[in-house]
C-alpha cells in the first residue's frame, strides 16, 4: 500500500508537478500529464471538466481522500491546493495508485 502524502511530498521534491486546477486542466488538454489528483472538495465544475479532459486523454484521476487544506498542507504549501498534476514523478512510487485504484 503507497502512503499518498509520502509520495506527493517525494514527488515535488524529486519530480515534476503542476499546481492548480487551470494548469493542470491545461497540461491535460495536452497531453503532458500523467496523473491528476484532486482534492475530496475540489469544486464540481473544475472536477467534472478535468474528468472530461483525463477520459480523452486516458489520464488517470486519483481522489485524494482529504480537502484542499489537507493537500496544501501535504504539499508544503501555505495555501489550500484543489488539484495538481503529475508530470514527472521523479523517485516517487505515486503512479502505482492507478494500479491499486483503476477507474
């Protein structure tokens, strides 16, 4: 079992990663991510854009179980987090998630 905020946290340190729902929408758009995780709060609109947008482009939505609080906190970050985007994942193990939770 991957312990998620371990791998998040691994992942902005050693990888690429994309904060924000308009980035990250715009990266899936094109291609260029390979997994989104969104925040349990993350607002319908952005949520149901981004499903949209990942089915086209077979991106793999992982929800992650806590709120955008919870996700900024994870991430280092001052501010509350709604979504952000896997682009490299460096030394971290996070895109084993598709494997234990297909969609």
């Amino acid at each position: 079992m991957i312990d998620v905020d371990n791998a998040i946290k691994i992942a902005l340190k050693t990888g690429k990663v994309q904060i924000g729902s308009k980035k990250t929408l715009n990266l899936v758009k094109r291609g260029q991510a390979l997994m989104v995780i969104v925040a349990n709060n993350c607002p319908k609109e952005i949520l149901e854009d981004l499903k949209t947008y990942c089915k086209l482009a077979d991106i793999f939505i992982y929800q992650y179980k806590g709120s955008n609080y919870d996700l900024g906190f994870t991430a280092g970050k001052p501010f509350m987090i709604s979504v952000l985007s896997i682009i490299e994942p460096g030394d971290s193990d996070i895109l084993k998630l598709k494997e234990q939770n297909p969609n």
